[in-house]
C-alpha cells in the first residue's frame, strides 16, 4: 500500500476541502505515480477531484452507507476492507490520497510513501497524521526549485518500510 500526498511546511494538507495552493509539477507527480493503479480516497478527497479521475480505478472510503457516486466508482467502507481488497487484488497497486482520517486510519499497512513537501506555509484546516519515520527509510529525494509555473520550492521524498 502507497501512500500519496503533498504537505506544507506545518504539515497543512488542505483548507476547506482543497489544496492550499496549485502547483502543477505536484499534480504531474501524483498524476505520473497514480495512472493505472487503483486510488483510494475518502468521500472529500474524492469530491475534490470533481470526476472520478481517468485511467484510474476509482475507490471511495467512506463510512457513510447512503452513497451517490459516479458510475464505476467502487466504495469501501473501513480500513479493513481496504486490507481485505488488497489481499485480494495482489496485482493492482493500491495508492491512498487521503484525507487525514484515511491515511491515519490505514498508517499501520502502508509500506510506501510518497511526500511532497511544499517549501511555504499556508492557511489550513487538514493536517498529516503525524508518521513515526524512523519505521521507514528515505529512498528518494528530488527537489524542484520555483519556476514560472510553480511559485514554491518542492521536494519529491520516497519513503519505504524498514
């Protein structure tokens, strides 16, 4: 299991049900790590994509039982069922965006991840479960310093499970 976001210098994950700022090598990364793998979100995650994202199978993990989402979208709804469907699809890559509740929710079984980390601070309401990094060992590092495209500096960590 992969986990997969961006956070600022405070952790910040997102303000009101987005991301705190638009940074299109960030959204290349995510798009370039999660196509053709199979995505879980929670139900604001998902909604903040607005469409289930293409050249993805698309799953949603909500506690909610009453449910309305696009068709082809599948729904789970616990961590365990997120491991059970792991287990039985040992050939997709499952990849996890989030949101806080989620990741905190799936930390225990995650054995990759892949942060961003945004060189700025912004106004917040969601933040990154704190994760113990000393179970994991830093695989990968990149940074993308500011361009006319981004304003802020990035850095592209991979992160695996000692």
């Amino acid at each position: 299991m992969i986990f997969i976001w961006a956070e600022d210098q405070q952790h910040a994950i997102g303000h009101k049900g987005q991301l705190p700022w638009h940074l299109p090598a960030d959204m290349a990364f995510f798009k370039q790590h999660t196509i053709g793998n199979t995505l879980i979100s929670g139900s604001r995650t998902f909604a903040s994509y607005k469409k289930p994202l293409p050249h993805r199978k698309n799953i949603v993990l909500t506690s909610r039982t009453h449910t309305d989402f696009p068709s082809g979208v599948e729904v789970l709804h616990s961590a365990e069922e997120v491991v059970e469907y792991e287990q039985e699809h040992p050939d997709e890559t499952v990849i996890i965006s989030g949101g806080a509740r989620v990741f905190k929710s799936l930390l225990p079984y995650v054995d990759t991840l892949l942060r961003t980390r945004v060189l700025h601070t912004f106004e917040a309401d969601t933040y990154m479960p704190e994760i113990d990094y000393n179970q994991f060992k830093l695989i990968e590092s990149t940074t993308h310093q500011p361009d006319e495209k981004n304003q802020y500096g990035l850095i592209f960590e991979r992160w695996q499970r000692r």
